[in-house]
C-alpha cells in the first residue's frame, strides 16, 4: 500500500548540505498499524511531511498504492492527499468559524461529490467517533478530546488508505488520549492503516509495529506483540 | 544610527508591504501637494476683499418704462427719488454690479496698435455718487470732475477721456512704480483714455476671474431700458431701504425691479461654487491625510502580527521598551520618507504635466515642505500607538511554543 | 461551489471584523471619490441627441471686425463668433437651404397669467426662436403643439411655456388657449412641454450648459413685433461704429447675438449647406462684409460640445486625482489583504493538506476578495449618491441631471469595485497560495 525505496531528503543552505534523512526502505501493508518514535529534532516531522505528500523527498521512490508520487504535479499530489491520506494532527486544526459538520465536510468539498453524498459521509464520520449528535456545535464548544475525535472525523470522511497522525494525543491530558488510542485501534481494525508519530513509549507499543528515527536514520524496531 | 542597518535589512526581506505603502504615501502626496494647493489659493480668492462697504450696499435691476427719448429724464428722477428715501444714504447707476458675474471687459494697450496689449481689465461706470456709495479708496490722483461725467446709452466711446483704474491694473501700466501711471494714457478699442485716480481695492464683476483685482471706471450714468443701481442704506435700515426703493419704484406703471439683493448675498452667490471647491479640495486633502494614516497603522499591525515573537526575543535579550519602539518609529519614518521624497518626484513630474494639460499655476515649494511634514506626523500619530503595543510585548513570549 | 466559497469569505469577514471593515471602507471612499467625479464627468460629456447628433449642425458665419478677431481659441488661433447678426439670420432662414432652422435669443420681462394680480408678475428670461426648436432639440409636449408657420412669419404673440410654469399658473390644466401678459402684450398659450433637460444643454455656451431650461418659447418675430429687448442680460457682442442702444439698432448694426441652428434629413445635405454658407460669404464680401479669413464652420452637436469644452478641463483633473486616490485607496487595501490572508496561513496550511489545489485556495481568497469588493462597491454606492447630493446643494447652477447616476453607471460603480478588488487582490492571493505545507501545523 505505502512502499518507499531508497527515500531520502537533504537542504542545501549557504552552500552547505545538510541530510535530514538519509535513504531507507519502507513498506507498510493495508491494515496496519505503524508507530513512528524518535527524540525531536530527528527528522521525523520530515519523514511525515514526505509521507503525507507534504514535501517533495529529494531521492529515492515513493509508492502509494502502486502508484509513483515522486514528480507529481501540485494539484495531482493534493488529490492523492485528499482521496488517500487523512491528516490528524497534535493540534486538532478545526477551524474555528465552521461548526464539526462544516468542519468535517471540509475535504470532501475538494471532490467531486454530491452534497447529499457528502452530507452522508459526515454524519456517518461523526458516528464512527460518537459525536453525530452535535454536528452543529463549533470547536470551541468542545474539550480537547472531543475536538481530537471530529479532526478524526474529517480524516475518515473521505475514506482514506491510510490516517498520518502526527502526536495525535500530544495536546490532551492522559485519559483523553487513552479514549483517542482507542478509537484510532477501532478504526484500525476496521482496515484503514494507521502511521502515526508518537512521544509515548507506551502508545507505541500498541501499534502493531514501531518504526524508529534518530539522526536521521530509519530502524525499524521489533515489538512484542501483544495478545 | 545602528538601528538603521537591521531596519534596511528588515525591511528589504519582506518588501511588499513596505513597498505598497511607500506606493500610496507617494500617490497620497502628490495629489496631496495639488489639492491643498488649490484649496489655499481658492481660499485665498474667497477671503480677498472687495474694497466695497458691504454691509450697507445692495443692488437691482429696473426697466426704464417710457419711450426712449425720455430714458435721461426718468433715470434722472430715479436717482432724485430713491435719494430722498429716509432709509437711503446714496444711489448710483451702474453698468454691472461687483461679483454680480454679468459685465464687460476690455484690454487695455499702450497705444493704437491692438499688439501694444497690457491687461485685460473688468470695466465699470459710475455716475457723480458711485465712489461715496461703494465705498471704495481713491489713493493717489482724484475722483472724477462734475464736467466729466456724462450720459451714455451703451458704449463709453463719446465720453470724457478720463478713467480710473485699480492699484493691480496700475501695476501692470507702470510696472516698476504704480503711482506713475496717474496722468498716464492708455488705450483701449484704439481710443486714448487718461488715468487721474487710482482705486485701491475695487473688484470686478466675475468672482472666478483670476484677473478680478483689476478694474477700470468710466464716468458715466449709464442707461438703457434697464439699468443696474447701487444702492447705499443708512447703517442699520438696509432690509428698509430695499422696500422702500422698490415700492417707490413700483408705483410706475409698466416698471420691473428684479435682482433685488444684498451685496452679501451678491457675494455669497458669487462665491458659492467656489466655496463648494474650497470644501472639496480640503475634505479631499483631509482625507489623503486620513488614509495615509491608515496605511501606516495598516502596515505597523501587519509587521507587529508578523514579529511579536523576535520583538518578545528581544525584549528577553534586554532591549528596552524605549528601543524597541525607536525601532519601529525609525523603520515607519524611513518608509514614509521615501514614500514622501518618491511623491515630491511625482508631484513635480504631475504638476509640469499639469501645466502643460490642464494650465494649471505651478506649486510653490513650500507646499511640498509642508506637505511632507504633515504627512510625516501623520504617520508618527498613526505609528505611535502600535509601536507602544510592540514595545509592551511580554518577554515570554519568546519561550512560549508557536 | 461558488457558494461555498462565498460563505467562507462572509465567515472570514466576519473573523476579523475591524481588518474588514477598514478594506471596505477604504475601497468605498475611494470608489466613491472616483465615480462620483466619473459620473459628473460622463453627464457632462454624454451625447445629449444620440440619434440625430450628426444631422443637428451650429452655423458659424464669421462676420467679424477685420481689424481683430472676436477671441482666440485655446490653441491660440483667432476664433470666429459662434452667434449670427440678425441680416444673416434673416438672409439665412429666408434661403431655406435646410430641413429646419432653428434661430433663437431670449429675453427678460415680466410673466403672468391673464387672470392673475399685476402683482403676481414674476420677471423670467423667454427663449425667442422658431417653430422648430422643439422637434430638433427633443422637447416633448404634454399639451398642444409648437405654433404655426405663420406665427413664425407673422410673429403671431403665442407662447410655449413649461410644465413647472404651467402647474404654477394653470395648476396643471390644459392651459391651451390661455393667456399670459408678457411685459404688457397679451400671449396665447399654444403648448405645454414636459419637465425637459438635455445634458449638456449643447446648443447654448459652455457656461450655460448645465442650467436649467428656459420655461417660456415665443416666436422670435414675435420679440421683434412687441419690441422686447433686454442688454443687461443677453449674450451679446458688437464691433464698429454702429448703435446699439435700441432693439432697432441692434437688429441692423454688425452686433451678433442669434444662435442659429440647422437640422438636415440626411448627412449630405450638410455638405451641400456648409456650401451655401460658402456661397453666401463670397455674396456678402462683394458688399464689403466678412472681410476676415477664418473659415466659417457648420458644427455638429459632437463638435460642438468638444470646441466648447463640454467637460471643463477642471472636471478632468477631478477624475484624474479621484482615480489616483482611488490608486492609493487600493494599495492600502491590497497590504490590508495581505495582513489578512497572512493570518489565513494556518487556515491554508490545512486547507492544503487535506487535498485543496493551489487553485482551490486561489478561487476560495478570490471569493474573498470579490466579497469585499462587493460590499465596497455597494457602500461606495451609497457614499458617491451622498456626495452627488451634496454637490447638488452645492453647486446650484448646476442642473441635478448632472449629478445623477444612471443605471449603467451605478452597474460600473459596483463592477469597478469587484474589478479593482480582485485586481488588487491578485498579488496577496498568489502569495497566499505559496504557503509552506507541513503536518505540523500551527493552531488556527
């Protein structure tokens, strides 16, 4: 489903090069569920930027569903983004002046779909995070936690291949974030992979796989599976 | 200045918005500089006195109502009559009333030849009263003789050689001393005219004339069908007096007494589309300074957005609140100054064209002296307040995470 | 879609509201400032008979003292005199080279009804001319109809007056058969003409154009009959020896003070009468007149108004200054613009990221733009018919049509504000659409 080949991105600035990730290999499967750790500052916002299409990898190939992204146009990137990968980040992102339907709604607009389908998809994305009930409440009428689950919401609408959450639980206190893991588990378990950046050992260990950067390097990390 | 280097620097890394804003000082200036021009000379014509007692005088205009050859006779009476109102001081005939818009004018040459052209001047005639009813200063040569003032239909071509002429129009005649152009001759229509007085003040009949300072009288009851009169009232009774004349005058059968006005109202009417300009030009002028303003404060709120974080890192580095906001005070007078040198270019560059297009007076210089200053506390008051915001930023800012 | 993007950018405007209102409120000052010069402008310059402009022609004889010119052009040339002296009016309408002569003057008396007190009397200025000035300059009438051929002839005493004058003296009545005492001589009223204005008034001066319409016609032959003659207030102007105290003199002397209009069928026919004015010189230089060698002119209404300045040079410069503060009115919105679409960053980032195309965004910023635009224009609008009010107070001799709007323009008021938004818009836009991806976005 996701399959880099010898990805690898580097900045020259004032003459001087400086890799931020050097080349891996990398292929996650359609189900699962991919924890990526490793102290800041080593490049893993990089990695999720090429992930997410956000950034252009200076070396190597990049597949998503068979399909080679490397020197995509802007607008075909952006519509792989939209139909593909749904973004969920540590800072929720709502944007403030929509209320969760408009809010989740968002990138189904840049699809052609119908409004009725839309409508559908929205109702059916706020259910899956138990929040149909209030599609016309704004951001700021909700905890954090809440906030998290309709950012979720927006990300499942368009029914992605895979969900990129980046410290999707960084900003919410222990219990809320245990409530989000658990979802995006039920949501994983439905069949939508998951790459997901983390801080939280623990967390981590929940996935199905770890995946580790330091310094720019990519290791991947055997776990114990769990029972 | 060491501030001067990082404001350069500062500035020339994020360009457009400096730029628009110096784009639109420059604009701002230049028509800036044109209008308040224009608002200050209009004004100037608006304030510049008639040389007339305005607060006693009124005019109209009456028909003679009988057959032609006894026009002299009746406009005789008139005169007689309307003098011995108890409301009246004096009365005189007239060709056209000051800032009435409605008159003659003539060019002045120094002999026969139409080439020898000297001025245009605004031609009046006045009967035996007409300087003690205007009210006007003769001040060198004398007032016209008895013998010199005479009848005359329409032209002033059979009579007495002698004119007066205003101070402006003696200035042109005698360039380097104006006093000596009484006793002088001059010419108009070929025929030779002797000056023997000069006016002080007396303005002729068209408000926006730019030559209205200079007039010329002749001696003359004036009359035809329909004659002007200046009236004079006795301080106080002006609202009287206009009755008065006109039920005197009413008592004709046939008569018509029309253009009964004030010389106020005479004047006001007179001025009103210039006045109507003077208010535009300056709520215009006002306004360039209002959005001037607006740019400068659109611009500081716009970099203070933009900077709140490397001013709150300053700030946590030591920089006082006071450099902070010399900082940005120095940076917002640097773009309004070159907003403003950029706009005197413009102005200059405008008002050739202008003169060329549309015979327009060149700008005095200190219009782009003042100009610029104004535009520059302008800025200052617009800037002071966002800069103060800025210099309060809270050093924790810095450490706060984005 | 559209409407999508519309309701973002009404809840965008709503975000921000103060950053909003001052991009609104600067781009109506200046829209206003700019249209309500256009517009005075634009009536002033507006073609006053657009189907007959051509065929509707000004007879300029020049008949002028040979010693100098009556003035100059503006280009400094000698100019010739753009009214007739009554020989050749009467030389001119006697031939009847043209379809309809339209000669007229005018002068002052005493108006009143019959049936009305003596002092009653109001004193107004009557347009003297012929039976045809009002079927070649437009004037409609309400009641009855322009006199006859006769009257003209005869100078029957028979009065056109308008509908203002009318509803003043017969309350609105058909007043047809009326009398109304001019001076002391008794006029039949024939006609009533509608509330009348063309703008410019092209076929008087250019300081007379945009004064109201005189509201009584009476045969030019008729002012002759009853010996009305007004010097203080007519236009007038004389060379040579002749007298001129009496409308007797006037009438014989070189003095011109007829304007002489002419309409023709057809476009030829002109060609042919600026012949006959030709024609009729040479006659007249054989008897020792027109001695001057300007060249007559035969002017059309278009080139009329452009030799007469129809649109003052100072009206020009109006526009010209309005458009340039319009200018500086539209560089500071565009830097507010980029204020706020450099707060939108985060909002784009997002945007971006869940699949929007720079175009999205583009479009999305462009509704943006075009709203603000919108509402400047509408309120630019509002503020350009405030500011027209006010120059009507403020100018009186100017007529209202003048200061008013039509729908064409009131159309482009709000088009150039959308138009000039979007312009201006264009470059925040394009920067806008440049925004940094990353998953690590900033809070909105």
């Amino acid at each position: 489903m996701l399959k880099m080949r010898g990805v690898a991105k580097s900045f020259i600035t004032d003459t001087v090069k400086t890799q931020a990730l050097h080349p891996f290999d990398l292929e996650i499967q359609q189900g699962e569920f991919v924890a990526v750790v490793g102290p800041s500052g080593s490049g893993k916002t990089t990695f999720l930027n090429i992930a997410g299409l956000l950034e252009e990898h200076t070396e190597g190939q990049y597949f998503l569903d068979e399909k080679e992204t490397t020197g995509l146009s802007d607008k075909f990137k952006s519509s792989l983004r939209n139909q593909k990968i749904g973004f969920i980040f540590q800072s929720f992102n709502l944007i403030p002046e929509l209320n969760l339907f408009d809010n989740v709604e968002m990138p189904l607009r840049y699809r052609d779909f119908s409004a009725k389908e839309r409508s559908e998809r929205v109702l059916n994305a706020l259910e899956q995070v138990g929040l149909a009930g209030r599609k016309s409440h704004y951001p700021q009428q909700l905890s954090g936690g809440q906030q998290q689950r309709v950012a979720i919401a927006r990300a499942l609408a368009g029914s992605p291949s895979f969900l990129l959450a980046d410290e999707p639980t960084g900003n919410l206190d222990s219990k809320m974030a245990e409530g989000i893991m658990s979802l995006l588990k039920d949501i994983n378990k439905q069949g939508t992979s998951i790459l997901m950046v983390t801080h939280d050992m623990d967390q981590a260990q929940q996935a199905s796989r770890i995946v580790e950067i330091r310094d720019g390097y990519l290791n991947e990390q055997k776990v114990a599976k769990t029972a | 200045m060491k501030d001067f280097s990082p404001i350069f620097k500062t500035l020339w890394k994020n360009k457009t918005g400096p730029m628009l804003l110096i784009l639109q000082i420059a604009v701002a200036f230049t028509i800036l500089t044109n209008v308040s021009f224009m608002a200050s000379s209009k004004l100037h014509d608006l304030t510049a006195p008639s040389g007339l007692d305005e607060d006693v005088l009124f005019s109209f205009r009456a028909n003679l109502p009988v057959e032609s050859s006894d026009y002299v006779a009746l406009l005789d009476q008139d005169l007689r009559d309307i003098k011995e109102l108890n409301s009246v001081e004096r009365i005189t005939v007239t060709n056209s009333v000051p800032l009435a818009g409605w008159g003659v004018f003539y060019l002045l040459t120094e002999n026969e030849d139409p080439e020898s052209y000297i001025a245009s001047a605004g031609a009046y005639s006045g009967s035996r009263e007409y300087m003690d009813t205007l009210g006007f200063e003769i001040i060198m040569g004398r007032w016209f003789e008895e013998s010199e003032i005479a009848y005359a239909s329409d032209s002033f071509d059979d009579l007495s050689n002698s004119i007066l002429v205003t101070k402006e129009l003696a200035k042109r005649i005698s360039p380097n001393d104006w006093s000596a152009a009484v006793g002088s001759t001059v010419y108009i229509h070929a025929r030779a005219y002797q000056i023997v007085g000069i006016i002080d003040r007396l303005i002729a009949t068209w408000p926006e004339w730019h030559g209205n300072e200079r007039s010329v009288v002749f001696p003359a009851y004036i009359f035809t069908g329909e004659n002007r009169f200046i009236v004079r009232a006795k301080p106080g009774q002006l609202e009287q007096a206009m009755d008065d004349v006109k039920s005197l005058l009413m008592q004709q059968p046939g008569r018509f007494v029309t253009d009964l006005n004030t010389f106020k109202h005479t004047r006001e009417t007179g001025y009103k589309s210039m006045e109507s300009s003077f208010i535009i030009l300056t709520s215009v002028t006002i306004a360039l300074i209002m959005l001037t303003m607006l740019g400068v404060f659109g611009q500081a709120r716009f970099t203070l957005m933009k900077r709140r974080r490397q001013i709150g890192t300053r700030r946590a580095l030591g920089a006082s609140k006071f450099q902070i906001m010399r900082f940005y005070i120095l940076e917002n007078l640097i773009v309004v100054g070159i907003g403003v040198i950029l706009g005197c270019l413009c102005a200059v560059i405008a008002n050739v064209k202008l003169i060329e297009l549309f015979r327009q007076d060149a700008v005095p210089y200190e219009y782009f002296l003042y100009g610029g200053l104004s535009v520059f506390v302008a800025s200052l008051i617009a800037v002071i307040p966002t800069a103060y915001n800025a210099a309060n930023t809270s050093p924790a800012i810095a450490t706060r995470s984005v | 879609m559209g409407n999508y993007y519309f309701k973002l950018a009404w809840l965008s405007f709503k975000k921000t509201p103060l950053l909003s209102l001052l991009m609104v409120g600067t781009i109506s000052v200046g829209i206003a400032a700019a249209m309500i010069t256009i517009t005075v402008g634009y009536m002033m310059g507006k073609n006053p008979l657009p189907d007959k402009s051509e065929r509707v022609a000004m007879v300029h004889l020049n008949s002028w003292d040979p010693s100098q010119p009556i003035s100059y052009r503006k280009n400094g040339e000698p100019d010739i005199p753009n009214m007739l002296t009554y020989q050749d009016a009467m030389a001119l309408l006697a031939a009847d080279k043209a379809d309809k002569h339209v000669p007229f003057v005018s002068f002052n008396t005493s108006v009143r009804a019959e049936a009305d007190d003596v002092t009653s009397a109001q004193t107004h200025n009557i347009r003297s001319t012929s039976r045809h000035f009002f079927s070649v300059f437009g004037a409609p009438f309400i009641y009855g109809s322009t006199w006859s051929a006769e009257a003209d002839q005869q100078g029957q005493s028979v009065i056109v007056l308008s509908k203002r004058e009318n509803d003043r003296l017969f309350d609105g009545a058909n007043s047809v058969g009326e009398n109304i005492i001019l001076g002391t001589q008794l006029y039949r009223v024939v006609g009533v003409i509608d509330d009348w204005q063309p703008t410019p008034k092209f076929y008087v001066n250019a300081f007379d154009m945009y004064t109201p319409t005189l509201p009584y016609f009476v045969p030019l032959e008729s002012q002759i009959r009853n010996n009305f003659f007004s010097p203080t207030t007519m236009g007038w102007y004389c060379w040579g020896d002749d007298a001129s105290s009496t409308l007797q003199e006037v009438m014989s002397s070189e003095c011109v003070w007829i304007r002489f209009w002419v309409e023709f069928e057809s476009e030829q026919s002109k060609q042919a009468y600026f012949q006959f004015m030709e024609d009729y010189t040479e006659e007249q230089r054989k008897v020792g007149r027109f001695l001057r060698p300007e060249p007559n002119r035969l002017m059309t209404v278009t080139e009329f108004l452009e030799e007469e300045g129809a649109v003052s040079e100072e009206n020009k410069l109006g526009i010209v200054y309005a458009l340039a503060f319009l200018f500086a009115c539209l560089c500071n919105v565009m830097s507010l613009m980029m204020t706020k679409f450099h707060g939108k960053g985060g909002e784009v980032g997002l945007r971006r990221a869940v699949g929007a195309t720079k175009q999205h965004i583009a479009v999305q910023f462009g509704c943006e733009s075009i709203l603000v635009g919108f509402l400047g224009g509408v309120i630019g609008l509002a503020l350009a018919q405030l500011g027209l009010a006010a120059l009507t107070d403020m100018y009186p001799e100017y007529h209202a049509n003048v200061m008013t709007m039509n729908l064409t323009l009131m159309v482009s008021t709000v088009a150039l504000a959308i138009g000039t938004s979007l312009l201006f818009g264009l470059w925040p836009i394009y920067r806008a659409t440049r925004t940094q991806l990353s998953s690590q976005l900033k809070s909105l």
